[in-house]
C-alpha cells in the first residue's frame, strides 16, 4: 500500500489545544500536488534574472495577514491540490496599489532595495499561482501571447513608464507609476488615454523606435481585443499587475545584459 503523509494543525483554545485540521494524503499524490504548486508560484524576479518559486510562509509574510484561515487554505492546495484562496489574491492587490511596493529604485541601501525587490516578487509569485494554478500556459515571464485586455494594460503602462524613465534618463523622483499605477489597474478606459498623448508630445520623440514599436503593437493588440476596459474585475486587476510586472522585468533584464556585453564590445572594437 502507498506510504501516506498526516498534518494535524493545532491552534490554543482557552487553556487548551483544539486540533483545528487533519491532512491525510499519500506520499504520490503530495510530490503531484506539490510540484504543481512549485510550477504556479515560480516566477521571474523583479529585474529580470532569475525564477524563484515560494513557500507558504513567503505568500503569507509577502501580504502581511496574520488570518489562519489563509495559512490553512494555503496548506490545502499544497498538499491536497485545492484550488488557491481567493483571499490571497484580494491581499495581494492591495499592496500593490501602494505606490512604495514599486519604487525599489528609492530604496536607501542596497539591503532595503533587496527587501522591496522580493516583495515584489513574492506578491507577484501569488498572484500569478492564484491566476494560473494547473494550468498549461507559462506566465512565469514575459508571455507576448497572452492578449487579454487587462495582460495588455498592464503592459502598456509599463512601456509607458519606461518611455518616461528613458527620455529622463532615469533620474525621476516620481514617476507616471507612482501616480497613475492605481487609477490604470481599476479604471483604465479613464486613464491610458490621456498618458499615450503625454508620451507621444514628451517622451517618445526623444527615445528612438523601439519602445514607439512596442506602444503601437500592444495598442493594436488592444484593439484587437476590444480597446481599453472601463472597468477592472479583481481578477483582471490580478492580470494587469502580472503584466505590469513582466513587462518592467523584461526591460530591466535587457539592460543589464546590454550593460554587460557592452565593455567586451567595445574591446573588440578597439582591437580591429
């Protein structure tokens, strides 16, 4: 017979200990459960250079609730293949409409600029396990595939950021995310366009084609797909920030790999 695996999990109840749950599962279906569980929460970091997946404790630590209920559910989809809480990512999205959980750039040492960089990550690692739990297609990166309207949106707004950022040369205190990043995820029918016609007069002339490509490609794809949403579900709001969030990495991952190459080119083209 198959060997099986028991949690019992226990809380204090008035001077006593009450046995709140009991998991019982075997040894195969636990390495099934858990390895999909792995596959949902894996994601690329924040800039872009590696994929993590996370444990129980780092979701739960990433939104800050101390609600058991969330850390028993959570302990359910790990070892039972529950589908994920929904309150997780309800949690998760009310971080992220904090401008600070972003702003990694403003961070004092390189320690505290670490501490943002894997909240980041975490916060998104549930998001994305809440959205795309057991299922086939990769979110765990950049997927220029995926073309729901809220995906799209969220990247658009950050190649927005990243036209901005460039034609500054990335010295901005506060940027169009930090005011902006809010009312795009709930409401973007009421906001994107007023910030492609800030772009188009002041940043975009002054970045060359690449992003101006990008912009034109992800508008078409919007078209495509039924223009700008008036409003946001939260599970759109949940997608708007893994697209957000992809599209900003991807960027960031292109700059240091450019950075690194550039010295060993510049070499070799010193010694033709």
């Amino acid at each position: 017979s198959d060997i099986g695996f028991n949690l019992g999990i226990l809380s204090p109840n008035v001077g006593r200990i009450a046995l709140r749950e009991w998991i019982s599962v075997s040894i195969e279906q636990l390495k099934s459960h858990y390895a999909n569980y792995l596959k949902a929460t894996r994601i690329i970091s924040s800039e872009g250079d590696e994929f993590r997946s996370f444990s129980v404790a780092d979701l739960i630590h990433a939104v800050a609730s101390s609600n058991p209920n969330l850390s028993r559910a959570l302990l359910r989809t790990l070892m039972l293949g529950n589908n994920p809480p929904y309150m997780l990512l309800s949690a998760a999205l009310v971080k992220f409409l904090n401008p600070n959980v972003f702003n990694d750039h403003k961070a004092k040492n390189p320690l505290d600029c670490f501490k943002v960089r894997q909240r980041q990550q975490q916060l998104m690692s549930g998001i994305k396990f809440c959205l795309f739990f057991k299922q086939e297609e990769d979110m765990s990166e950049l997927n220029l595939n995926h073309r729901t309207q809220a995906y799209l949106c969220g990247r658009l707004l950050a190649i927005l950021d990243e036209a901005q950022q460039r034609a500054s040369g990335f010295g901005l205190n506060t940027t169009l995310v930090d005011r902006f990043y809010g009312a795009a995820s709930t409401a973007p029918g009421t906001v994107f366009g007023n910030l492609i016609r800030l772009s188009t007069t002041g940043h975009l002339p002054k970045i060359g084609k690449e992003v101006n490509e990008q912009i034109e490609t992800v508008i078409a794809d919007l078209d495509n797909a039924g223009g700008f949403p008036k409003i946001l579900t939260q599970l759109e709001q949940a997608e708007f920030a893994l697209g957000f969030y992809h599209q900003r990495a991807s960027y960031r991952a292109n700059r240091k790999s450019k950075q690194s190459t550039t010295p060993i080119q510049s070499a070799q083209g010193g010694s033709q």
